[in-house]
C-alpha cells in the first residue's frame, strides 16, 4: 500500500489516515479537529498558491496549513 502525507494528495482525491504526527499540543490539536488514524479525507480546494489546502472529513470542512498537513501520513484510495 502506498503512503504519503496529506499535503501532496491532489484536489478530489480521497485518503484514510494512516497516522497522525507532531508533538505535544500541536498532536493533541489534530486529534480534537477529528485527524484520527482510519478516518477518511478528501481533499477539496487548494489556494491559488497552494497553501492552505481544504479537506472534507467527518462531514464537515477543514483547512489547514501545508506545513500541518505534511506532518499527517495517508493512503490513497485506489481509483
């Protein structure tokens, strides 16, 4: 199974998070906006240049920094 980081998935593509880096508080943010292992993702909008990055999850819309997405470790959905 291919990973990557949440950052690099392109606009429509749907993922399941695989784990969820970072340290202390910045980890513990992550998990309270619902970024759990095994939970789906889609990503639906990019900024014009590129950061931040929006994602569908749990129903609802999140955005987040690039530099936040890289630190969370996905699977691709197979097309």
């Amino acid at each position: 199974m291919q990973t990557l980081t949440l950052d690099k998935l392109a606009i429509g593509q749907k993922a399941t998070i695989t784990t969820v880096g970072g340290e202390g508080i910045l980890r513990r943010r992550f998990l309270d906006m619902g970024l759990t292992p095994k939970t789906k993702v889609m990503v639906r909008k990019k900024a014009p240049l590129g950061d931040p990055i929006e994602i569908f999850l749990r129903g609802y819309e999140l955005t987040l920094r690039l530099d936040d997405a890289n630190k969370i470790t996905v699977a691709p959905e197979e097309p």
